[in-house]
C-alpha cells in the first residue's frame, strides 16, 4: 500500500510594516541602511515568515491586497497603495491529524 502525502493550510494577512514587533532589530542585523528602509518594505514581512517556516509553514502564494475589511473581507480596484499581503502557506499533515 502506497502512502499519500496529506497537507494542512494556513491561511493569513501578512502586513509589511517596521514598526511590528522585533522588525527593526531584525533589519538592523539584516540591513546595514535599516534607517533608510521605508516603512512598508516587503523585508518587513520576514520576521514572521521565518517564525511561520520555523513552524513546518511553507508559503505557497502571496498575493497583495487593497484593502481589508472588519469582516476580513477584501476590497479590490480601490486604487489606493497597501502593505497588506494574502499568504497561503502549507505544511505536511502529521500521521494520525
């Protein structure tokens, strides 16, 4: 009998912003022009990517979105800029899960 390979998602906002916690200090040792880094840089996002793969998650699609909404609905064609990013990341399903 062949084993299948079983997967769990996690899906998640991801929002580029220094000012999270532990993102400058992490620049810092990343960047040596961290004071020139603008605020909504993508470099932002690693932190809590690297937590989430140091966690088994590995991101499968990244995709910016315009806005969110209270309900954690999204608002497109809105024109406006955003640092707000829709991940899907994956991990494999352990055995008996």
């Amino acid at each position: 009998m062949v084993a299948t390979e079983s997967w769990e998602y996690l899906t998640k906002f991801v929002r580029a912003s220094t000012k999270a916690p532990g993102v400058l200090d992490f620049l810092k040792r990343y960047r040596p022009d961290w004071k020139k880094i603008p605020e909504h840089t993508p470099e932002a996002m690693m932190p809590e990517l690297d937590a989430l793969g140091a966690q088994g998650w590995e991101l499968v699609h990244m995709e910016p979105v315009g806005r969110v909404g209270n309900k954690a609905d999204i608002l497109f064609g809105s024109g406006d800029w955003s640092s707000t990013y829709f991940c899907v990341f994956k991990r494999r399903k352990l055995e008996g899960q």
